[in-house]
C-alpha cells in the first residue's frame, strides 16, 4: 500500500522529486507545509542543500508550482535559493524576470533577463515583452549582432563572441547603462557622447529617439559602427566631446557613459555637454568610483587603468556636476560591501570591534543592474551613473538704460552695471566698462572687455566653441562704443581693438554652419572651422547692419559701410561697401588724402605707396603741425 504524502518526511518528499517520482503531489505537499509552518520553508532548503542532486531545477520547480497555487510569498525565496546555486541559469532566470514583473518590479525583471547568457529567440522574446511598457526596443537584437573582426582592446568595448565568453561581466554594465538612458530619449535629440563601437547609439535609437549622433575621436570604430549600426536616424562622425564643433542647445539628451576618465580636464567635458543641451536637456554620465578602482590613490594621481587620465570619488564626481547641473537620480552599479573591505576590517579590528559582524541591510545586487544610491547601506559602487538636468539659466537683473548715443558713463552707472553682472566670471571686465540690459553673454570666461567700453541693450556674447586656452576668445579692448544688438560668435578668436564704434544690428562671427552630409540636419554638422580668427583694427567704424565673418582682418582706421558682408581682408584706413564687400576709397599717403579706388590694380598701387612713404611718417606730420 502506498505511504499518504502527508505522512511522508520532507527529506523523503524531496529524494522522491530529485528521482521524479509523484513530482507534483509531493511539490503541493510541500507548499502546503511551508503555507502553514514559517519554519517549514528553511527546513526544505536546508535538505535542498544537503541531500537533493538536482537543487537548481527543485528550486525552480517548486517556485512554479507556488505561483500556479498562488503560494507568492514562497517564490521570490526559492528562486534566489537557485540563484545561490548557479547564478546564470536561465530557466531561474527567465522565472525570477516573469514573476517580477507580474509582481510590477519590471525595472529589476529586465535586469534579471538581461544577466541570462544565451541570448536565444525565446529570451528576446522575453526581453521585448518585458521592455514593450518602457522603451519601444531593448537590446535583445543588439546582442546578436556580433563585431567578430573588431578585437576587443579594453579600451572601447565590442560585442563579439570573445567579449561574450571573456568579458561578459563588462558588457552586462555597459548595457544596463544604456537600457538606462533608453527610458529618457523617445522622440529626442540625442548626442552620443564617445560612442564607441556604436551597439550604445543603436540602443538609443531603438528606444525611440528621434535622432541619434554618436561621435568618437576614432576614425576605425566609427567606420565599423556606421557599417553596423547606421541608420537613417543614426549618424556617427568624428569628434572630440571636449572640442565639439555643434551649436548651443543643439540636444535635449546627451549620453556619456564611462568617457570622462578618459579626458584631461573632467569639468570641461561637463561644462561643454551642458553648453549643447537644450534648456531642461538631460546629462546622463558615468565614471568609476576611485575608492574601489584604485584604493589608497589621489585624484591627482595616475590610476591603474593605463587608458584613465584620473579617476573621481563619489563625492568629487557630484561636486563637479552640481557646478553644471541639478542631480534627478544617482545610481550605483557592481558594489563591494564594505565588511569586506581591507579598510573597514583593519580599523574595527584597531577599535576592538566584532570584525565578523555582517550588517543586516547589506546589498544583494544582482549581477551588474543599477541599484538607486539612496537605497545602500554600508557598501561602495565600482561604478556611479547620474541623470542629471541642465541648470535653468541665471537671470541677471535688469540696469540702468543707456540713453542712445550717451557715451558719458557716471559713477552710478557703472556701479549698478557691474553688480548686475556679478555672477558672470569673465576673463576681464574693465573699470567704467558697461553692459546694458537684455544682454545674452555665453562663456563669460573667455571673454575680455577693456577699460570705458559701452555696449548697448540686446547684445550676444557667445563662446560657440570653447577652446579651453588660458587666454580669451572674444576681446573687446578699450574705449569702444557699440550699438544695440550687437553679436559676436566665436569658434577661436574675435578681436576688437581700442576706440571701434560699432553701429545697431552688427554680426561678427569667425566661422560658419558646417554643411557636408547632406542625410545630417545641419545643426548638427558643427562649424566651418575652429582655427579662423576675425579681428577689426583700432579706430575703424563698422556701420549698422554689416556682417564680418571668416578668416578676416579689417584694418586700423576702416569705414565698413552700412549693410556691408565683409569675408575677405579690408587694408587699414579704407571705406568698403557692398555685398560682398568692396574697397571704394583708400587714403594715399603720396597725396595725403582720400582717393577712389576701383579694382586690385589701383589698391596694390596704393599699397605699394604705402611702403615708400608711410602712413606713421604722414600722421607724425600731422601731429607735429598741430602743436
């Protein structure tokens, strides 16, 4: 006759599972016993390690048939149970992702499919599900395709079969970063920050973004990403993120994962993503955290990795982003608990403290997901990921109005002026100097105005391209007056010298929209150069509405006429006209006075003269004459 299950031991419900035998009975028998008695449950996995040959699929077994009975509580237990046993198998896997989400934990479902290896059809599947109420496409189909013919350096990481079976450890961090970002760019403008291999770019672009541009500083990884990843809405070209030829508030996301310890100067990367994102735009960033990855080291000091520049801690790192950016999530990934650190052990062992003690809330993250920093307790991610979000601009109080054609500044004036623009850290701001309202000023930094300079309401400053030199890029030296809605927009160097009157509505620029790949919109293509240099000689008069922009040099003591478009050099003391611009009249120094002129023949003529009798010798004259 045979034994009724409940009269059964669990050691002997269990061994008849491990041999398949009345597996289902004996698995409600026990649910049912583990429903009744909390201490039932621990005394099955206690003979699960103990006696059972197949602990994985007994584990997983069990959990199946808890859910089918409605047995919730006893899942989650068995199933990490399994995960003890052999942290990758799929079948636990798959489980642990299919009840997460049904229990509305879909963030740490996908995490759960993303560990799983073998990346098979049914996985994908899976992970499409899974992702299908939070991005439009996951990485599932990134995986499979493969860049066998690229090695992988540890420098910029590839998917190939040699990165699946060596590192994947390295690749599970990148994508779950990526899958991160994902949540952040349907329909946006995305900047791919060091992109790499480009599967990132590919992700991004699955997700929905609108449009995708990844850059890199090199030229073969973008040659593979384009021939792998390019799409119609997927670019990639060259560029160096701390030396980006792209317009102000070109991106409403930029993504820059693992790249800033890779660059010489941290903060300037940062300074410049904030500079191409749109107002509200979104940083997505991530580093190493330097306690983990070099322990005893500076930040000044080499790291271990030979292709890191430096490496921040936690603290450092948000320190320098709340210089650019307000912090929305901070997010740590791959963490060591800190009883397990050398550091922690040496100093309760000096402190005459219990060195063995195990915090209650130690982590338990899960393979590589991101786990919310405001969630950990007593451990250190190796690696920090921040959602951030673009400052709002300052806004300057308004001044005092300038009364048009005032070129009397008071004490008062100039007082009220410059606590006005108090928060703008300009490389030179000159004494009796001032700006007056509605002023846009980009990259104050690298920009110095001279002693008695009036500039006007409504002008544009702006940095379009910052160099990061020790010197500045716009210089406006003393004593010059300019009307309203005055511009200068710089890739390298502007440079107004003294006394310059500059009348309403000028445009200088060294550089223009760069415009060679015609599938690209042209806000993305950057300038036309970052190397020109426009600069308009002392005493000259640039008439309302003209336009300066170039490689240009307009001389000492010009008149540029009303509506002129001036590319091309203009000799000193000339009048030009026109557009483009043409020199109509140059003062001779053989007659000492003004003459027309009408082609190049007639200016090289005068310029000619120019070196037999020279202007200084004439001007000497003058000035002797008047004494």
């Amino acid at each position: 006759m045979t034994e009724s299950v409940e009269n059964k031991s669990v050691i002997e419900l269990l061994m008849e599972i491990d041999n398949e035998l009345n597996v289902l009975e004996n698995s409600k028998e026990l649910l049912t016993r583990c429903q009744d008695n909390d201490n039932a449950l621990q005394e099955v996995l206690g003979v699960v390690d103990a006696r059972v040959t197949q602990k994985v699929a007994i584990c997983n077994l069990l959990a199946i048939t808890g859910y089918e009975n409605e047995c919730y509580d006893l899942i989650l237990p068995l199933l990490e149970k399994a995960l003890e046993y052999d942290s990758y198998n799929k079948d636990t896997l798959i489980n642990l992702s299919v009840v997460l989400a049904e229990f509305g934990e879909k963030e740490l479902a996908i995490s759960y499919a993303m560990n799983i290896k073998e990346k098979s059809q049914d996985v994908i599947d899976l992970i499409e599900r899974l992702t299908g109420n939070t991005v439009k496409s996951t990485s599932g189909d990134i995986l499979t395709i493969e860049q066998n013919d690229v090695a992988f350096t540890g420098e910029r990481l590839v998917i190939n079969k040699e990165v699946k079976d060596n590192y994947s450890n390295v690749l599970e961090e990148h994508i779950h970063r990526y899958l991160l970002a994902s949540k952040y760019v349907e329909d946006k403008m995305v900047l791919d920050a060091a992109c790499g291999a480009g599967y990132g770019s590919k992700m991004l672009q699955q997700a929905g973004a609108k449009f995708v541009l990844g850059v890199d500083i090199s030229e073969e990884s973008l040659q593979n990403a384009s021939k792998v990843y390019g799409a119609d809405n997927v670019d990639f070209v060259y560029g160096d993120v701390n030396r980006l030829a792209i317009e102000d508030d070109s991106f409403d996301v930029v993504v820059s994962f693992e790249t800033i310890e890779h660059l010489e100067s941290g903060a300037h990367w940062i300074r410049e993503s904030a500079r191409i994102l749109k107002d509200d735009g979104l940083f997505l960033v991530s580093t190493p955290n330097r306690l983990i990855t070099n322990p005893g080291t500076y930040y000044v000091e080499k790291p271990f990795n030979p292709h890191h520049k430096f490496e921040y801690s936690v603290t450092e790192f948000v320190g320098e982003l709340l210089k650019e950016y307000d912090i929305l999530e901070l997010f740590g990934q791959t963490f060591s608990n800190d009883n397990n650190t050398y550091y922690s052990q040496v100093m309760r062992q000096l402190r005459k403290m219990n060195a063995e003690f195990i915090p209650e809330h130690e982590i338990q993250a899960t393979g590589h997901e991101l786990v919310s920093l405001g969630d950990v307790k007593d451990a250190q991610p190796m690696y920090v990921v921040a959602v951030c979000r673009k400052k709002q601009k300052r806004i300057l109080p308004n001044v005092t109005e300038v009364q048009d054609g005032s070129s009397n500044l008071n004490n008062n004036s100039t007082a009220h002026n410059s606590r006005s623009i108090q928060n703008l850290n300009f490389y030179k701001f000159g004494i009796n100097s001032y700006i007056a309202d509605g002023y846009e000023i980009v990259g104050a930094e690298a920009i110095s105005i001279g002693d008695n300079v009036l500039i006007k309401k409504d002008c544009w400053l702006n940095i379009a391209v910052d160099q990061f030199k020790e010197e500045p890029q716009i210089i406006i030296e003393e004593g010059c007056q300019i009307g309203k809605n005055f511009t200068i927009s710089v890739a390298n160097k502007v440079v107004v010298e003294k006394h310059v009157i500059v009348g309403p509505n000028v445009y200088i620029a060294d550089c223009g929209h760069a415009y060679e790949n015609i599938s690209l919109p042209i806000i993305y293509q950057g300038v036309t150069s970052t190397k020109n240099e426009v600069s308009i000689g002392e005493g000259s008069w640039l008439g309302i509405n003209s336009v300066i922009v170039g490689n240009v040099r307009v001389g000492k003591g010009c008149v540029i006429a009303a509506n002129t478009f001036v590319n091309k050099d203009i000799p000193d003391y000339s009048v030009a006209v026109g557009n483009p611009a043409r020199v109509i009249k140059m003062f001779d120094s053989a007659s000492g006075d003004w003459v027309k002129v009408k082609n190049n023949e007639e200016i090289h003529e005068i310029l000619k003269r120019r070196k037999e009798i020279s202007l200084s010798s004439i001007m000497n004259t003058d000035i002797q004459q008047g004494e």
